[in-house]
C-alpha cells in the first residue's frame, strides 16, 4: 500500500487520542525513572593563594608579576594521580573506604581565579560529607606537598572549604524526550497495523486499490434491526414480513 503524505494525516487524525495517550504514558515513565534513578552531585570549593619565593641573579625577591608566571605550572602539579593520592592520605580511614585516589583524581578541578595568584578546587561527589572533608584534606596538604616536592614556600588558605551546591535535576528534558518516543513508538504500530490492513471499507478505497470504477453496492441488512426501521413488520414464528398498513 502506498502512503502518501494526506494518507499519514488521516491516519494520525483517525488515531489522534491513541498516539496522544502513549506518548503521555511514555513520559510519565521517563519522569519516574529520572526521579528515581537519579543521584545528586555535590560540589565543595576551597581557594588557596600561592606566595612564592624565588631567586634571580643571586638575589631573593617576590614579587606579583613572577608569582603568576608559576600559577600555570602549580595547577598543573596538581592536576596529577601523585597529588590525590597526597590528597588520599589525608582523609580518614572511613572516608578511605569510599573512595580512591583515582576516585579524587576524577573529582578534582583546578584552575586560577581571574588570572591571579589564587588557585581554586572544586570536588565533585555524590557523598556530600566526602566531598567537604576532600576539599578539607587539599586545604591541609597542599603547602606541604608543593614545598617538600618543588619547593613552594608557602600556600595560604584563602577561601575555607565549603559546600556551594548540588546538581538540578532536570525533569524537562526526560519529559519531552520520553513524549516524542511515546508518540513515535505508537505511530509505528499504526501505522504497521494500517499498513497490512487489507480490508476495503468503502466504494474510494476499491478504486484507489484496483483503479476501476465502481457500478453499484450492496448494502447490509440485519433483518430484525432492518425490520424495525422499515415498513415492514417481522414475525419470529413464520420468518415473514408483512407490509405494515400507511396511514
């Protein structure tokens, strides 16, 4: 059978309530499931500001402008599996139990604030007591692993480790997403179940599959119901009709 595009109309018409009702049911579904399958992400940030010393044709000086020539190279030291597993030592045997240094390593982002001297850490976890006492554990590790491993005088703690948020869950997306499939999936089955539906119901359908014309139709009769809205009168015990008298 050839579907045209007035086809696919009508037949989205005919079934308009069924597609409606699956797509309906679809997100529904989706939106029990995100509400249920999904685990908030807790977000602790801490900042530390790195005052550097250094030396430079025998003599000692400091200064902002070299301070920031080394912020780059700082973050990127502590952007290594050997900085969490630092980091990893520091928290407690409980908080052990839970994760990893690996685990840190994937959780941890660093960078500069505004192109200054202050070096931030976000750690991202679903536990939010561990990604507190992570962010605690980088706040008491960092100055003694960047002094005894490269040197760095001193870290100072800037910004006290904090919870600043945990991730939204967006019913929005799910609900739509699951809306469309709804509608899509039960659009296919009606349109599989039309498509091998070889029933003609009517004199266009018998032209439109056979291109011939049609001379004539015969209609359906059920003999009580046509009986009693007709002119004539239906006897059970003869099976006869008699011509009901007109007045």
């Amino acid at each position: 059978m050839n579907f045209s595009l007035e086809k696919i109309v009508k037949l989205i018409r005919k079934n308009f309530l069924i597609i409606l009702a699956v797509a309906l049911l679809f997100s529904a579904a989706m939106y029990y499931y995100k509400k249920n399958n999904t685990v908030p992400v807790y977000t602790a940030y801490t900042e530390l500001y790195v005052n550097t010393v250094y030396k430079e044709d025998g003599s000692l000086s400091s200064g902002i402008s070299a301070e920031r020539n080394y912020v780059s190279t700082y973050i990127e030291l502590l952007k290594t599996v050997k900085y969490s597993n630092h980091v990893y030592n520091y928290l407690s045997e409980a908080d052990k139990k839970l994760t990893s240094p690996n685990g840190i390593y994937y959780s941890l982002q660093i960078g500069s604030k505004n192109e200054t001297e202050i070096i931030y850490v976000r750690i991202y976890n679903t536990n939010r007591d561990l990604a507190y006492n992570i962010a605690k554990a980088v706040e008491a590790c960092t100055s003694d692993y960047l002094y005894n491993e490269f040197g760095v005088e001193r870290i100072n703690v800037v910004d006290y480790a904090r919870i600043t948020g945990v991730s939204s869950v967006s019913y929005k997306r799910s609900v739509v997403i699951g809306f469309v499939l709804g509608a899509l999936f039960a659009f296919f089955v009606v349109f599989v179940k039309d498509l091998y539906d070889y029933r003609l119901r009517n004199s266009s359908e018998i032209r439109e599959r056979y291109n011939l014309p049609v001379l004539g139709m015969v209609p359906t009769f059920d003999s009580r119901a046509s009986a009693t809205n007709s002119n004539y009168k239906y006897y059970s015990k003869y099976s006869k009709y008699k011509r009901r008298n007109k007045n």
